[in-house]
C-alpha cells in the first residue's frame, strides 16, 4: 500500500536524500511479514507530520548498500536523520505513540 | 465508531481471530484491538504444516490473512492499536488505546505470547545488530556468513533449518543434551550439513557491544564449567515465549510463570473476562489449540451476555437517565 506523504530512496540517492531536516527511513523488503504491519504506523507518522518531517522507505532487496552502511541487520528498522546526522535507530515494531515521542525530540 | 461493546477482544492471532469469527457470527459485532504484533507469532512464520485441511501445508502469514479476511467477512471490526491499559474492577471493563476509551460488557483476552530473550541485556542491546528472534525477518543479512541458533524446541528448529539454506554454517546451541524439538523437525535439522550441534551448553555473553555488532559468543560447558568463543555473525534466540499479561498484573490470576489462569472452559478470575490462545496455555501452545480456545471464549461470553442481558439493560437505562 503506498501513501502519496512516503517518499522511496535508493543506495544512488540516499546520501542527498537524507541531507536537509529531519527524515525518517524505513528499511523493508516485500518477504518481511513485520514490515507489512509496521506500513500502516509509518503512513500514518507521514500524514501527522507532514511537512516537517520526511518520511521515506528504502528496499533493502533493492537497495542493499545503505542498509550496509548503516549496519542494518534486521528489519524493519527505523533510522532518524537529521540534517544528515543518524540521531535514533528503532529496530522492530513500535507503536505510533512511541515512534511520535522519538520524532518529536529531534523536531 | 462505537465505542461500547458487547465484546472486546485483544488480540489477533488464531485465538483472537476465532474468538472474532464466532462472536460475530452470534451477531455480537466484536471489536478486536490487534496488537503491534498484529497477527500473532504465525506471521513470523514459513510453512505451516500441521494446521488441519492444509494437506500441502499453508504459509502462516497467509492463514492470518484467511482467519481476518473470515472474521471480517461476518462483522468483527478490527482497528490498529496496542491498548494501554485496562480497568477490570467492574463491568463494563474499560481499555484505554492512545487517546481512546473503550468498553465492554464481556472481554476476551487473547495477547499471546512474544519471544524470550536471554536476560543478558547484551541481547536486547544488539537487537538488529546481528541479534535476532525472527531466522524469517532477518535471515536474509546473514546470506554466507555463519550465525548460531540458541534454544532446543521447535522454535529453534525451524529457525536453524531456514538459515542453513542461507548461512554458510548453523551452530545450534542447547543446553541440554537432547532437543524438546518434535521428531520431524529434529530429523530435518539433523539432516541439514551445515548444521551442527553443541550441547549442555550456555551462552554466557555476546561480542562485540561496543563495535554495535556480532562477532562471537562466549560459550559454557554447564556440565565441565569449561568456556570457549565461537565467531558468527549472528545469533538467532529461540528459547521460548513469555505471555503477554503485563497489562493483567494484579487484575486477573495467574500461574508463577505468568500465564493467566483459567477454569470451567475459558473463564479468568474476573467474571466477563474469558481468555484463550498462547496467553493462557503453557502446555500445548499449538495455532490449532489457541483457535480452539478462541471458539471456547466467545462461546463462554456469548452464554454470559445472555445470562446477564438484564442487568446490561439496566446499566444502559441507568446510564441514559444520568
């Protein structure tokens, strides 16, 4: 289910991508049953914070450098940029209240 | 949407999901509060091959989709959300979800079980760091590389034998000296060549906290007291479950383990509150039993509404006088 507020980054793009204001990337692949229910909470974040927050996702199948990068070795994981900078790593399922405290500190 | 309830369920797996179908084929428009693990440990899941009328076996994140699917098709309404907190002193029991209050003449509690960790705290802290209770979520960071499996059940198993099709090795570690894994699955792990088995062993620590990642665990002979290191990547714990009932603790009985106690079919100590599946069953612990104990809630909760119908009503006059 895609949602027009989540962007989609790439290994070629994530390093722009995640340059400027606070960015939330989620890693996923298409096999990952928890990532499937972690979608919905992550559209939703998108929707709240609309405009002062990005939301994007990353294929890990499709995109295996950055996960990498940023040793990745599970998913779904949530990282927080911002500007740049890797401010919060969330591994496995939150809920929205939880992952909304975690954004709001860095807003 | 409408927040009283004949019936609440919490809860998503093959318990809470049977307890939906029933309730609302019996018209009694369930509401079910699925949980962050929505869906229940079947998710995390490959084949499942002993759920009956699946002669070929059925994958399980494809059954949940069926059982929801179904208890949709005749009514339950299943919203998002893990509720936080729930007041059983009186009916209507209440449940807090975020922001939202919920009631419910009768509540079926169906939270299951999540998997165990070690306790070392070294664990949780490599959590998605090359720690992991999911061989099916994160097996795939692991493709030619050696990892290790911990635990000696079906769990571990079937752990085991999904990654021996990716890592290079699968270094199972039990601390005992045979498995509690059923025969078929012991027999598949052992024919596997690049699994191998280290018994009456425990893991006493995990490498390496301050690189943020796995590179070994520190190993104990339980019998020799004898230590030894073993380099993987990453480590898969499969040791067993802990109920759900954090959000029970001194509201509803429970056995020392923690699981929630039951009697006289699925009644709890809290008359109006029924419980099935995993959360209230540390002997059997089958998707087949929690849907079988699924059926028996709302079953049990349907007679209690028809027995209590009059004072429901009264409760709802009472309540349109104030």
């Amino acid at each position: 289910m895609a949602s027009e507020n989540v962007k989609t980054f790439t290994d070629a793009d994530f390093g722009d991508s995640v340059k400027n204001g606070v960015v939330l990337v989620d890693f996923w692949a298409e096999w990952c049953a928890p990532c499937r229910r972690l979608e919905p909470t992550v559209n939703q974040l998108a929707a709240d914070y609309n405009g002062r927050l990005t939301v994007a996702k990353v294929n890990i199948d499709e995109n295996p450098m950055t996960p990498s990068k940023f040793m990745v070795r599970g998913i779904p994981t949530l990282l927080l940029f911002k500007n740049g900078d890797l401010k919060e790593t969330v591994v496995g399922l939150s809920s929205k209240d939880d992952l909304s405290k975690i954004i709001d500190k860095h807003l | 949407m409408n927040t009283d309830r004949q019936v609440i369920i919490i809860g998503s797996g093959p318990a809470g999901l049977t307890a939906a179908l029933y309730a609302a084929r019996a018209n009694l428009t369930p509401l079910v509060i699925e949980g962050i693990e929505a869906g229940g440990q079947l998710m995390l899941t490959t084949m499942v091959e002993n759920w009956p009328g699946y002669r070929d076996g059925i994958m399980g994140p494809d059954l949940m989709v069926e059982l929801r699917a179904q208890a949709e098709r005749f009514g339950a309404e299943i919203i998002q959300g893990d509720v936080d907190s729930v007041d059983l002193s009186k009916r209507p029991f209440t449940l807090s979800v975020g922001k939202t209050r919920y009631t419910a003449q009768t509540l079926i509690v169906a939270t299951g079980a999540s998997a165990k960790w070690l306790d070392l705290g070294v664990d949780k802290k490599l959590s998605g760091r090359g720690v992991s209770t999911c061989a099916t979520c994160d097996g795939f960071f692991f493709k030619g590389r050696p990892v290790a499996v911990i635990g000696g059940g079906d769990t571990a198993m079937e752990e085991a034998i999904y990654l021996a099709k990716l890592a290079t090795s699968v270094t199972v570690i039990h601390r005992r000296e045979t498995l509690r894994a059923s025969k078929v699955m012991q027999d598949k792990a052992m024919s596997m060549p690049n699994i191998s088995f280290v018994w009456n062993t425990d893991v006493v620590d995990i490498k390496d906290v301050d690189k943020g990642e796995v590179t070994s665990l520190v190993l104990r002979n339980n019998q020799t007291g004898e230590q030894s290191e073993l380099a993987v990547d990453g480590v898969f714990i499969g040791i067993g479950h802990v109920p759900n009932t954090r959000l029970f603790q001194g509201q509803l009985a429970m056995h020392d383990n923690g699981y929630l106690k039951t009697h006289d079919g699925s009644r709890t100590s809290v008359a109006g509150v029924f419980a099935a599946g995993d959360v209230q069953d540390h002997i059997y612990r089958q998707a087949v039993t929690a849907a079988g104990s699924g059926c028996m809630a709302a079953i049990d909760a349907e007679r209690f509404l028809a027995e209590h119908e009059s004072d429901a009503s009264s409760t709802a006059v009472s309540e349109a006088r104030a």
